[in-house]
C-alpha cells in the first residue's frame, strides 16, 4: 500500500497476492479514537466460504479444485493466479443458457493437413529435401491443433455475463449431471 499509515483516515484496505492458489491476505488500516493506526492482516480462502452465502444459500456442489461453486442461488466462478482474479457470479434465475462444446485452433489442424499432402507430394517427386521439413511441420502443426483442443463448459445469463470454464479431467457422465445439478436448481429457484 502507498502512503504512510498515520495518514489513513478511517478504514482501508488493500488485497495482496501471496501466491499461494487458495489465500490471500487482506490488509486493513483503521484509525482508531486516539488516531493511533491499526494494522489488521487476515488470511482468506479466495473460494466461497459460508460467512459469503446469502440467507438460505446452501453449496449443492463445488469443482475439485473450488474454482466452480453452484449454490441454491448461484453459481460462481472464482479464480485467480499471476496478480489477478476474475469473479462471475450469476444468480440461478438470470441463468438463460448452458452449453457444451469444444474451442479449438481449426487452423492449425488445416495447415498441418497442408502441410503434410505438400510434404507427400514432394516425396512422391522424389524431392526429400523438402518432403521431411513438410512432414515434420505437418506432424507438429496437428499435434499443436489436439494440445490446444479444449472441452469448455458456458454458462449464460440474460443479462450478459458468461462463465466459462474447461472441463479437464471430467467424464461426460459429470458435466451433464453438473448441468442437470444447474437446471434443477434454477426449476427450485424460479418456483
């Protein structure tokens, strides 16, 4: 934080990134009534703790790695790392779409096809200076297209917002009855 804190008037605070993926610290500055500063740091979980749900909120279920949290009201996705954090709450009752679907580079899977009809059309002209290069940047331009291939889950609100989130690891089984867990919530909700 800048400035000296006998200058503080009243409360701040500030947020600082330890780099630990499940806390961070919260520093807190209060002027007290003999203007004496106080400096508080409290170590929080960056993920939904119950002192966060509303009246009546209950987790229904959370991602492994907590990133994820669908509630009685909401689902949120919480994530942050390299100095920043990205926070998107949708009420269940905004929820207006789910879907499933595969982000992919398609380029890179048209070049590396290119690539490797080029380098067996050298190879069949006897040319093998060029049919290897055409076929090892072929080789590599697919390999690339599979590595950078994601499976990712969005969830839409009428109003915007959008979260998105990979699925890395999940069976098909878990991500319908993830998005079954969604639309049974928000049938409860909108009741």
């Amino acid at each position: 934080m800048n400035g000296d804190p006998d200058q503080l008037d009243g409360l701040e605070d500030e947020l600082i990134d330890k780099g630990e993926p499940e806390n961070v610290i919260r520093r807190i500055y209060v002027r007290g009534k003999n203007k004496a500063p106080f400096l508080f740091e409290i170590v929080q979980n960056q993920y939904m703790e119950a002192n966060q749900l509303l009246n009546g909120e209950q987790i229904i279920t959370e991602s492994d790695d907590k990133s994820i949290t669908l509630t009685s009201f909401r689902i949120r996705r919480n994530v942050s790392g390299g100095g920043q954090a990205h926070i998107v709450s949708i009420m269940l009752e905004k929820v207006s779409s789910i879907e499933v679907h595969y982000s992919s580079w398609i380029i890179l899977l048209g070049l590396g096809i290119l690539f490797g009809l080029a380098g067996l059309f050298a190879g069949a002209n006897n040319k093998g200076d060029v049919m290897v290069p055409a076929l090892l940047i072929g080789g590599v331009l697919v390999i690339a297209y599979f590595m950078t291939r994601k499976h990712v889950v969005t969830v839409a609100s009428d109003g915007g917002a959008k979260i998105n989130f990979q699925t890395r690891g999940m069976k098909r089984d878990a991500i319908i009855e993830f998005i079954n867990k969604i639309e049974r919530a928000k049938k409860e909700v909108t009741k």
